[in-house]
C-alpha cells in the first residue's frame, strides 16, 4: 500500500521548491519523506495520515510551553477578533518590549522584526552604522539566517546540505565578513590585532545550537566582550535560539546567574526570535538605547516592516512569556536531562560512540570516536563526526513514533507540555535507535 504522504510530497515538489518552506524540513540529510503536519498540541505533533509523534522538535525552538498552549491560543484568537494587522504602533507591543527589557536588562531599547533573519540584518546594520566599519565577524558553524552577509560556513541548513555558503551572495559581501574557528581565543585574539580597527561587530550565537550543541568555553563570550570594546566594535549576542529558551533571560542570564559577579558582561545588541514569539511570526532586536536610537526614525540607520509588532504575534508572545515561569524551566532542564542521559545510556549499550553535548535544555548527539575522545568545540569536530549513523537512529525513532530534528545538525527541543508520559515514549523507542545507529 502506498503511503499518502508519498503523493502530497509528490504534489507538494511540483508547486514549491523541495515540496517545502524551508530546506531542512525536506528530510534532505535523512533521506524519506517528511511527515506533512495536519495538528499540534502539547508534547505532539499529528501528521495528515493521524499518526502521533512526540514532537522534539517544537517547530525548531519557539514551542516553549508545547504546541497550542490553551492560554496562548486564547490571547491570539482574542487578539484576531480585535484585528488582523494595523500598521499602527499598539499597547501590547510596548508591553511586549518592557517584559524583554524586564528579563533581559541589556534590552534597554527593543525594535519587533518578523523573523529572526530580520533581527540579526537589522542588528549588523546598526552595528556598521553606528560603528562607520565595514567588517563583521561570525564563527564558522554558527547560524544567524539567511543574511547575505552571515550565511558563510554557516549552520542549520546550510551545515546540513554540507554548503560552504550560498549562491547569489556578492564577493563583495562575503570579503565584509570574517569567518573564524569557534571557541579559538588565539585566532580571534590576532584578528583584532590585525583588523581591530576597521571590526563593526562580531556576531555570536550565544551558545551555539545549529551545528548540533557547542556551547561556548567558561570565559569565551567574555573575551568576545573585553576585545570588542577595547577595539571599538561592537559585540552582538545572537539569542534567536536560546533567548527565553534555556533562562528567562537567555543564555545571557545562565552565564550571569553562574558567574560570582566579579566577570560580569554585558552585550550590546541582543537578537531575538523563536519563543518571544510564542510560535508566531515575530523576533526582535533589542540594546543599549544610545545605539538603538540610531535607527529610524530616530536616527540614520533605516529599518521597516509592513507586518513588524503584529498584533496576534505579540499577543502570543506576551502570553507565553508570561506564563514561563519557574516550574515551566524547570520542567523543560527536567525533561531534557532525563532523555539527554538516556540517548547517552541507549548508544553506550550499544557500543555506539558518542558524545551528549549540552547548553542547558538544549541538546544533541556528536556520533564518532573523535566526539567521543574530546568535546566537540568547533564546526571542524562537528563535520568529523559519523553523521552517517543518524539516519538509521532518526528513522527508528520516527517509526516508534518520535520525531526529532531531521538532521545531525540540530538541537533536540523539549518543552514543559512533556510530561512522563511523552518523556517514557522517547525513553522506550531509544534502545532500538541505538541499535540501527550501531549496524
Ligand atoms: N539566529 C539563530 C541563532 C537561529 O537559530 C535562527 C534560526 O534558526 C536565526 C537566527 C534565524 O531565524 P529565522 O529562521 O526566524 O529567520
């Protein structure tokens, strides 16, 4: 019997490139087809043939309280009701950028984009409008979206289809970017030596989740901090991914909260995407107000959006950052401790080698001696791993109803709607996973 899926994919490549929105969704790396999604509540996500899956990927981040949070669903529909779009400033907005600041204080000043591509272009703007300097630095691995100037030896999708950047991006664009080894305190240490003075920004994820997870060495963000500042550029921390994610106050906040208070840093632009939307179209850039009052229509650098602030975006933000609180964090560490301590058990049983790596609640799998010899630090121990054993582990997941990330390159997302019941499914189809990524 043929699968429906089969001819949706079918129909769904004859209308959109790759039958998708967006390149990783296309099983690309996994090989099959995707799973095309009719629902999502809670812990699950239910594809157009009725199967139920627990869902760790949480739409790639923003599912924080798990998908269609009642709450949430109710603010967006109350919102909906009110209006769809106005192109008009709007209180909720204004509401929306105090509970940023309030939790996230380098966010003095805080502008709504739509997407998280948007609030890092908007960001390396500023940053070179501000600065007057062309160059930016990112860190090969790292992904900030499909920014013309970031997509260099990027992550996510790009790391996943192995490309070293992207056609129809201008070599003038690329000779502005300086891409270096993460977590390399020489090689960044030279560049500003070298070129300190002509540096806008570096830009840095502020624990790297896009190339599987690599989180920053004790003290690495800080240097990032000292070496900007004493060079005049400036230091734009990228928390699309881990913002409100993995501490109320980002990856940011966990560093703050587990430093004694003598090493404290402080970026200057703050991007942000994923959960302050709560699983609507919106992002953010936000930081210190002498430099975010630089954009329009305040100051010279331009920035604009037809649909920036939405309504029913920043009604769903609202509401889920307002209902993350202590337990809803606690829950997510809980639940991705357990299943990061299991897929560990599930591959050492196996004698599959391996390493978990972990930035809080966000984790994945390196596969291969080398990972497992040393911590992967860098995009180079990333590509070396054995990516090849993750098809097999991501197919039986998927057949024992679990869907994870499609590719070895992403992050495993939990969300506080898993509870034991879901976290025990993900437990139980492990050991056969373990099994096929071992043969
Ligand atoms: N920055 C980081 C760290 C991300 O993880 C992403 C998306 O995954 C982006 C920026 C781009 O966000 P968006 O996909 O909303 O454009």
């Amino acid at each position: 019997m043929t699968d429906p899926m089969d001819e949706i994919f079918t129909s769904a490549r004859a209308v959109i490139p790759g039958g998708v929105s967006s390149p990783v969704r296309a099983y690309g790396s996994v090989g099959g087809v995707p799973r095309f999604a009719a629902s999502a509540r809670g812990p699950h996500i239910t594809d157009v043939s009725g199967r139920e899956y627990v869902d760790l990927v949480m739409s790639w981040g923003p599912g924080l309280l798990g998908h269609a949070h009642p709450e949430v669903v109710d603010a967006v529909q109350q919102a909906a009701a009110r209006g769809l779009s106005f192109g008009a400033p709007t209180v909720a907005e204004v509401e929306l950028a105090e509970a940023i600041r309030e939790r996230v204080a380098p966010a003095q000043r805080v502008r709504f984009v739509s997407t998280g591509t948007e609030a890092t272009m908007t960001a390396i703007r500023l940053a070179r409008g501000a600065t007057g300097r062309d160059l930016v630095v990112k860190f090969s691995g790292h992904y900030h979206g499909h920014v013309d100037a970031l997509l260099a030896e990027a992550g996510s999708g790009v790391a996943t289809f192995g490309m070293p950047g992207s056609a129809g991006v201008t070599a003038a664009t690329t000779a502005q970017t300086i891409v270096l080894p993460y977590n390399d305190a020489p090689a960044l240490t030279e560049v500003f030596a070298a070129r300190g003075h002509e540096i806008a920004a570096v830009i840095t994820e502020a624990a790297p989740a896009n190339m599987g997870v690599v989180p920053p060495e004790p003290g690495f963000n800080g240097l990032l901090r000292q070496l900007t500042e004493a060079h005049g550029a400036l230091l734009v921390l990228d928390e699309v991914l881990t913002g409100f994610r993995v501490h109320p106050s980002g990856w940011w906040g966990l560093e703050q909260a587990a430093d004694d208070g003598t090493r404290t840093w402080e970026p200057d632009l703050v991007t942000f995407g994923k959960v302050v939307g709560g699983g609507m179209p919106l992002a953010a850039v936000g930081g210190r107000a002498e430099l975010m009052d630089l954009l329009s229509p305040l100051g010279p650098v331009y920035q604009a959006g037809t649909l920036s602030g939405n309504p029913l975006a920043t009604a769903a933000g609202l509401a889920t950052l307002r209902l993350a609180d202590d337990a809803v964090y606690a829950r997510v560490d809980e639940a991705a401790g357990v299943i990061a301590d299991a897929a560990g058990a599930a591959l050492d049983a196996e004698g599959v080698a391996h390493r978990v790596q972990r930035a809080g609640s966000l984790f994945s799998v390196f596969f291969g001696e080398a990972a497992a010899a040393a911590p992967v630090r860098n995009y180079a121990a990333v590509q070396a791993q054995e990516a090849f054993r993750f098809p097999p582990f991501f197919h039986a997941m998927l057949d024992a109803g679990v869907a994870l990330p499609p590719s070895v390159f992403e992050a495993w997302f939990l969300s506080a709607a898993h509870d034991d019941d879901a976290v025990s499914r993900v437990l139980d189809a492990l050991p056969a996973a373990a099994r096929a990524a071992a043969a």
